[in-house]
C-alpha cells in the first residue's frame, strides 16, 4: 500500500452561482483518496452508514481506492451543506450532520500499517495521534486540520505537529495556529513546532510552502470552467501526497513538483459537482495541464 488516508466520507448539498446539487458523494477522504490514486495505490479509513450505496462504494474502487478499511455503522453518513457566493471563494457553511462520524474511531488494518505515506485528515488530533500509533513508521506523514480543533484542542494539536512531517493547511488555519497575521511569520511559528514542511492552500491564489530554509509560491491556475470548488484542498492535498508517494526522496525539488501536482489536479477537481471529474482524469490530461502551470511562471526564456 502507497498510501493511506484517514478522514471523512459524507454526502454534500451544494450550491454556487452554477447550479446545485443535492446527495452529491463528498468528504475529505473521497477526494483526497481519489486524486491520489492518480499517483498511487490509496486506501481509506472511514465510516458510513450501513446502506451506503455500492454504487459510491464501485466509483471509489474502479479508480484504484482500496475500501476494505471503510466502516458500516447504524444511523446516517456525514452530511454537509453550503453554499458559494458570487465570489466563489466565499462560502457559507448552512448544516453540518456528523451523523456517523461522531463516534468515529479509525482502525487500520494489519496490510494497512506498512504504508509508506499517511495523511491524516481533518480530524480530532488525538484520533490523529492513536491512527500514528497503529502504523509501522510511515516514510511521510502528513496532515489536515481546521478551526474546529484549533480552538478546541490546542495541547492535541501541538502534540500531533510534533509528530508529523507535513502540515498542510490553508492561510486562515496557519494564521490561527500560529497567533500571527504575517504567513511568514505564522510558518516560522508553525515550523518551530514540529513540522519539517508546512504547505499553505490559498485557494485561486495557490499555495505557499516553507520549509525553515527556504519558500516556493505556486500560482493559482486561471480557469475559465468553476463550478464547484468543493472539495479543492482535499485534491490538493490527495495530487500532492500522491506524487510524493511515486518519488524516492522528499528535497526541495521533489517537494516544489509535488506542489504543482497538487495544483493540477486541484484544478480539475472544481469543474463539476463532487468528485467525479476526478475519476475520469488520464495522465495525459495531468501531463498537459502541468505543462500549463510551467509555462505560466516560466519568465526567463521563451
């Protein structure tokens, strides 16, 4: 196993300024897992409810997702509502339903344990932290938080940054985890911390990475077709963890590729409702579209 991913599977209710959607297949770990498998064999841990439907179930595994971890429990899935203002980068959260997932309690399996690289989604960090004591030393770990857990479970949090390789969030999380509005100085913060990267998602803007050495900006790419960005940082994340999962070491090289990478299949992600455009994605199509990114901030020669 490449990879193995521990977050949720849920059920989204969507609107943007293009239309909407209801009982769309969403959760952090379904695009992580999905643009990821690009890359690498994937597995994921999560949970759903007991009549969870196959054909959700098919989608994830005829795209190179191992679902044997995934979890049946009685009640309902995770379900999650929102909606995207004219400003597509503005979103409003109306319903969040744990449902499930608030009694989550990951367990990997034996083949599990082995795998080389190991994101860890938006989680309690001290799920984080019992997921990493059941695993044989992963080569990466990264992971994903948010408000929810900054606030409310700092001491966790601060104990899982120090165990982890990679912290991967977006600009308001780093400012809030680090008490600091300047990034450069929140990385710093961050960094002293634990993490050996931090990887900053900012939406159409990109994503900033820091190292304590040294810093790459990556752009965002301008699309002409959004039409959800549901989902965006999870691909992000699931393209760039893939890429450093097909890679033989992590340097400063390696790790600005694995950026641009996330980028790409970000960019493929927001092009229609939930994940789907991810299962239909070739390496071709990834091929090209890096290329595009390269050409983009390609300034000294022609």
């Amino acid at each position: 196993m490449g990879i193995l991913a521990i977050g949720s599977v849920a059920f989204d209710k969507v609107k943007t300024p293009f239309g909407s959607r209801e009982e769309v297949l969403g959760g952090s770990a379904t695009y992580f897992s999905l643009a990821a498998s690009r890359f690498a064999p994937v597995g994921i841990v999560a949970v759903v409810e007991e009549d969870f439907p196959e054909s959700e179930v098919a989608f994830l595994q005829n795209n190179g997702v191992d679902t044997s971890a995934l979890q049946r429990k009685k009640g309902k899935t995770f379900r999650w509502e929102g909606e995207y203002e004219t400003n597509i980068n503005v979103r409003r959260t109306l319903a969040t339903h744990l449902n499930v997932f608030a009694d989550f309690s990951p367990e990997v399996q034996e083949k599990h344990r082995s795998a080389e690289c190991l994101f860890l989604g938006n989680i309690d960090p001290d799920l984080q932290m019992a997921v990493l004591k059941q695993m044989k030393r992963p080569r990466i770990v990264a992971c994903d938080t948010m408000n929810y857990w900054i606030e409310g479970k700092p001491k966790s949090l601060r104990r899982m940054l120090s165990l982890i390789d990679i912290l991967i969030v977006n600009d308001e999380e780093a400012r809030q985890i680090a008490e600091e509005i300047n990034l450069v100085k929140a990385a710093r913060k961050i960094l002293a911390m634990g993490p050996k990267n931090l990887v900053v998602k900012r939406g159409e803007s990109g994503a900033l990475m820091f190292n304590g050495v040294s810093m790459f900006s990556a752009p965002g790419l301008p699309m002409e077709n959004v039409v959800d960005p549901t989902g965006a940082g999870d691909s992000f994340a699931g393209g760039f963890m893939g890429y450093l999962a097909t890679a033989e070491n992590t340097d400063e090289a390696t790790m600005r590729r694995a950026i641009i990478y996330g980028s790409v299949i970000a960019s493929f992600s927001i092009c229609d409702f939930g994940p789907y455009h991810l299962g239909k994605l070739t390496n071709a199509e990834i091929s090209k579209r890096f290329e595009e990114f390269h050409s983009l901030t390609r300034f000294d020669s022609l």
